[in-house]
C-alpha cells in the first residue's frame, strides 16, 4: 500500500514538471524565494533497504574440533515503512540554485531471513533465522537544488547530495550489526507549492550508501559460537533508503 501511495505522489510530481499549458493566476506569496536564508521542518515516511553480498559455501569448527561445511544465506525478505522528522536551513545561491542542510533523523527496521542450507526440517526445506534489523538514524543532508522557474503556484526541482549518518542501533547479540557511521548519496525531485501562508514541498529521494555498512567485526564479539556461521554468511552490504518527506517552510 505504502509503495502504490509513493507511485501515486511520484506520478504528481512529475505531472508538476511539465503542466506549463495552463494560464496565469494569482501568487501566493510572490517574493519568498528571494530571501537569503530561511528555516523549515520536514516530515514523512521511508522505506528501508539492504543489498547483502552472500560468502557462499564456508567451513566452520565445531566445539569437538571437527570441520563441516555450511551454506547460508540471508536476505531481506520484506519492505517495512519508517518515519523520518527533522529541520532545515536553506541558502539561496541564485535563482535556480539553492543549497540545502536537513538535520534528520530516520526509525526503520530490515526484516532479514537466513537459509541454513545445510540443515534441511522435515518437509526438506532450508531451516531458517530471522533478525528483525531495527535502525535509528541521525543524519545531516547537504543537498543542492536545482529549480525550474516558478510557474503561478509551483515550481519543479531535481536535488542531489551527500548525507553522512550516523547509526544510534545495533546489538551485540544479533546475527546481523551495521556499522555505526555511514555516507549516502541522494537523488530526488519534488515541487514547491506556494499556499497562502507557508511553502509545501514534497519530495521524493532515493539514498544509496556509499561504503560497506557491515560491522565485519561483529563476529569477533559473539558470545554464542553457534550465531557466528550465520554472521560470517555475509561479506557485504550496502543500505538503501526511499524517502517520501515533506518540508513545511
């Protein structure tokens, strides 16, 4: 349902981005584009996801000594929705050029299933483990806007720009731990809308990490070695999120 609402808003997005057939009315206030800086809150909803790179087959020792093969994997088997609240101050470069600050904060979660391949139940099926992957995040976006000349009461933009953050979650005793710093890069369009009191902008962004975001020293820290095979099933992961916020200005 979440993703058929994003569909939707994205569609009027776009719909925004070429409606330059209609005739002019009046604007709402006409001159708040030209003040140097301004603040703003921003609030919405997010999903959140994971790209794992899985090891394959691996040799793991047993308490006895023994060597035996294992083969896991994992993966993140559902989209569960986030919210996201934060500020913002923004700097008017020139007139289709803005730069951005967005202080942020991000509450989600990575539903994630392993597949024991190894160890089969009684249907013959991979045995399973799951972790839910809870996640709090403080960010601080630095974007650049690029705005397409105001046409009566909207006016269209792409953005892009980094965003650090920040990982406040994570426990030791999980199969899975994120590190705790990461860096994303941002892409996203939206539209101003000029109300007679205040400015709406709904945007819509897509995040991308740029770096490893596993803690490939969890499984150094584990004090239950049975939990270690299904930590070591992953090299790699690189985090995802879609953004659906709306900035009050």
């Amino acid at each position: 349902m979440l993703r058929k609402k994003i569909a939707f808003l994205t569609a009027l997005l776009l719909i925004s981005l070429v409606a330059q057939g209609q005739e002019r009315t009046v604007e709402n206030r006409p001159y708040v584009d030209l003040r140097q800086f301004h603040f703003g809150v921003d609030v919405g909803t997010h999903l959140q996801d994971v790209e794992l790179l899985n090891v394959g087959p691996q040799m793991i020792e047993q308490e006895d000594g023994s060597v035996v093969e294992r083969l896991i994997s994992c993966d993140q088997d559902r989209w569960d929705s986030g919210f996201n609240v934060g500020v913002l101050g923004e700097f008017r470069l020139s007139t289709h050029f803005q730069f951005r600050i967005a202080p942020t904060m991000y509450f989600g979660t990575r539903h994630l299933t392993f597949l024991n391949h190894s160890e089969v139940d009684i249907n013959g099926k991979p045995t399973e483990e799951r972790q839910q992957l809870k996640t709090a995040y403080i960010s601080c976006a630095l974007d650049m806007i690029f705005a397409a000349p105001r046409f009566n009461n909207h006016r269209p933009y792409i953005v892009t720009g980094l965003n650090p953050m920040i990982n406040l979650s994570g426990r030791d005793n999980d199969f899975i731990k994120l590190k705790r710093y990461d860096l994303y890069a941002e892409l996203g369009i939206g539209c101003d809308y000029y109300l007679p009191f205040f400015k709406l902008r709904p945007e819509l962004k897509f995040m991308y990490s740029l770096t490893n975001s596993l803690d490939t020293d969890h499984a150094n820290h584990l004090k239950n070695r049975n939990m270690i095979q299904y930590t070591n099933s992953v090299s790699q992961a690189r985090t995802k999120i879609i953004a659906l916020t709306f900035y009050f200005e």
